[in-house]
C-alpha cells in the first residue's frame, strides 16, 4: 500500500537517501507522486541504486538558489555503532549530522523560496540512557543527559531548528530501534537464528522500536499535520516527535519473541563485558536502554500499524 504523503505533488530534498530508510522513502515519495531530489557523496551510486527518475546531486552547491524545494527530510549521518567512540569517530559523526544540517541550513538562508516544511532525523539516545530497573516513561519533555550520544542528538536538533529563523516548519524525529528487513535487525536476529543467541547483558534494559512502515507512515502524518497547520492557522506543531511504538519491550522479551518466531533456542544469555571493553561508552546504546513513549504523535491522532512487537517482527522475518 503507497503511502500518501501530500495530495499536492512537490518537491523534496533527500539527505541519507542510499541508506536502508532512505531507499524506502523515496520510492515511497515517488509512488506518490512527487519529485525527489538526493543529497549524496557519490551522485553515481545513488542513481544507478535510486533510478533515473531521481535527481542526485553532490553538495548544497549544486542546488541554485532559485530552485524551489517544498519540504527537506534529513536523514543523513554516519553509521552510529561499529567504530569505537575514538576523538576521531566523534568529530566523523558530528561532522555528518551537524556538519550536513549546518549546511543545508545555510543554503535554506539563501533561497529564494524558503522550503516550507523540515523534517529533520534525531534519535532516542538523546534521553541519554536509563538504569535496568526504571519503569519512568520517557516523553519528549524528557531531559537529555551530559553524556556522548545525549549531546550529540542535541546537537543535531540545535542546528536544524536554525531554521525556523527563515519560516520553515521544524520538526524533529526522534528514533528508536527501527525494524525492517534491512537495517540493524538482521544482525540482531543472527546470533538467534545460528542457536546462539539470547538475552543481551541483564535482558531488563528497555527496547524502544518501531516498525520501518510506521516510521515513514509518521512522516507521512507530520507532513499532513503541517500543511493542516499551515492552511487552518493552528498554533504551531514543530519541535521534537519520538518515533517509537507505545510497545516498548525489554531486552529479554526481544530475544524470546524472535526466537519463538524464528523457532530457535533463546534462552543462552549474552555477556556484556565484552561488547563493554570492545565498545566502551557505546556499548550502553545496546546494554542500557530507554523507555521512550511517542506521546506527542499518537496525540496529533497517529495510529500505529504496528504497536506490537510480535506482529512487526513477524512482518520482518516474512
């Protein structure tokens, strides 16, 4: 089923476009009708992976300041798990998150016609982590935390709401863990479906989640909501969305849900030491957790495909 994003065909940018998101939601953006515009470090690749109907270009640059974008989605950065947390990996992940929306901010200032709508990646990590054991639901008025990931998800939301100075809508998408048939899910499934795999470190920590098709679908909601706005006057939505199903599971309940789909043993529980001394700081994105509510979008009226984790991951493995 197309998603429908707008019953006025327009014109998008797309950053992060090759990626397992981004492939989707530009086939999404042209089923429905619209012109797509890419934003990659390798124009070639992208056309020959995005096909002929979608414009790639290779920096800000290149887009004159008379062209007239309707609506950005950022999506761009640099894989975030992987790579330990080196100063060098630091600056590489800010460079591609901040650095990128500086600079699509700055070409913003300069057009002609100013794009209404932003729709501007960040993620859950931004609350920073929460301690196996706490039940708090995290909202988006939930603080952030003085640690690596926290500042640099606010740094992300800082340099997209810039702007708002030239009368462009912001809002902020908040992820959680996002499932899909690409994406961090296969690996995750892996070790579970070769008979190894099970709780990961304690198996209480929190998994907050969301299917690939509620993602895009909630784009697609915001994207509504803010020509609704924009035609009716109604007070201003922008600012900050968590993008994660009400379902939020922990660590264990994964594990056991997946290998009962995937009928394998899931019982053999997962040490956290090693990814601890392999990853360091990092390693708290997978052995802490956070339970994140998407409080504000269901209150806009968004209704989840997918509230439950058994359902989307049967949907995943097919």
């Amino acid at each position: 089923m197309t998603i429908h994003f707008s019953d006025t065909p327009q014109r998008v940018l797309v950053t992060g476009a090759t990626g397992f998101i981004g492939q989707l939601l530009v086939r999404e953006l042209l089923a429905d009708g619209h012109r797509v515009i890419v934003l990659t470090r390798d124009p070639a690749k992208a056309a020959a992976l995005l096909g002929p109907q979608v414009r790639c270009i290779a920096g800000m640059q290149d887009l004159p300041a008379e062209e007239h974008i309707e609506v950005i989605i950022n999506l761009a950065g640099a894989r975030i798990l992987g790579w330990r947390w080196t100063a060098s990996r630091r600056r590489i992940l800010l460079q591609s998150r901040v650095g990128l929306t500086d600079g699509v901010v700055a070409w913003i200032a300069g057009a002609h016609h100013k794009p209404r709508l932003l729709l501007s990646a960040s993620a859950i990590g931004y609350y920073g982590i929460q301690r196996q054991g706490d039940t708090t639901p995290l909202d988006e008025n939930s603080p952030p935390q003085r640690i690596f990931m926290s500042e640099l998800c606010q740094a992300w939301e800082a340099s997209a709401r810039k702007a708002a100075v030239y009368g462009v809508q912001v809002m902020q998408m908040r992820f959680g863990l996002v499932l899909g048939k690409g994406g961090a899910l296969p690996m995750m499934l892996l070790p579970i479906k070769l008979g190894v795999g099970g709780p990961l470190g304690g198996g209480r920590q929190w998994l907050s989640w969301i299917h690939v098709q509620d993602l895009l679908r909630g784009m697609a909601h915001l994207w509504r909501l803010s020509e609704q706005q924009s035609a009716a006057g109604m007070p201003d939505i922008g600012g900050a969305y968590n993008f994660t199903a009400p379902g939020s599971v922990s660590q264990r309940e994964f594990s056991n849900i997946a290998a009962a789909l995937l009928r394998r043993p899931g019982f053999l529980p997962t040490p956290g030491w090693p990814m601890r001394l392999a990853l360091g700081e990092q390693s708290d994105l997978l052995l802490e957790g956070q339970r994140v509510v998407p409080q504000r979008l269901q209150a806009s009226g968004f209704v989840f495909r997918y509230p439950e984790l058994r359902v989307a991951l049967r949907d995943c493995i097919g």
